[in-house]
C-alpha cells in the first residue's frame, strides 16, 4: 500500500477517521438543517454546532427543568439510535449494492416490519 498511485486509498481512509461533527460542517449538514427549518437532536458533541441541532445541557448535577431537558432529549434520541441499531441488524441491508432510491424503499419495508411486530 505505499505505492505512489494510491492516493484515492488514502485520502479515503482519511475520511473514514474524519469525526462525526467534522463530516457534517464539510457537508454542510448543519446549515442546511438550519435553512430548512429542521430540529435535529445530537449529542453533546454538537455542542455550538447551530440553532437547529439540540444537544443535553453539559454538567455533572443536573436540578429542575436542566435534568428534564437531558431526560426528555435521551428519550427522543434513544428512538433513532434503536432504529439505526434495528436496520444495522438486518442482514439484507449489510449486503445491498443498489441505487439509492432501491435502499430507500428498501429501508421503509424494514421499518415496516419492525412496526408491525
């Protein structure tokens, strides 16, 4: 791999290692989520990141409306970590080399599924 004709390879690796919040400035992710007017719920990672990306509030003892919030924001986070968790654990997905719009149907039939059950 130290060939000089590999530096795709490397420059993807590279990406690979590239932090969450890093990958999503790169992208314009954030901006985007503001442009739009869509509430994004993250950790405390994103903290600073832009009025439409809601993180916990940061301290070790939390008292009154503070530690509602971070109860409130675990809740609502913990139902799309399941839900990345559900569609890791499905093996089609893992496997599928299509377009994109293919996937896309793809994932809503899992979902589906998993609603259903």
């Amino acid at each position: 791999m130290n060939r000089s004709d590999d530096g795709d390879l490397r420059e993807d690796r590279r990406d690979a290692a590239t932090h969450d919040l890093t990958a999503a400035r790169t992208h314009g992710i954030p901006a985007a989520l503001a442009a739009d007017d869509i509430k994004c719920w993250a950790d405390k990672a994103y903290q600073g990141v832009g009025p439409a990306i809601r993180v916990p509030i940061r301290c070790k003892r939390l008292r009154g409306w503070r530690r509602r919030h971070n109860r409130d924001h675990a809740k609502i986070r913990s139902l799309g970590e399941r839900a990345m968790a559900i569609l890791k654990s499905w093996r089609l997905l893992r496997k599928l080399r299509c377009s994109t719009p293919r996937i896309t149907a793809a994932v809503r039939a899992v979902v589906a599924f998993e609603l259903a059950t």
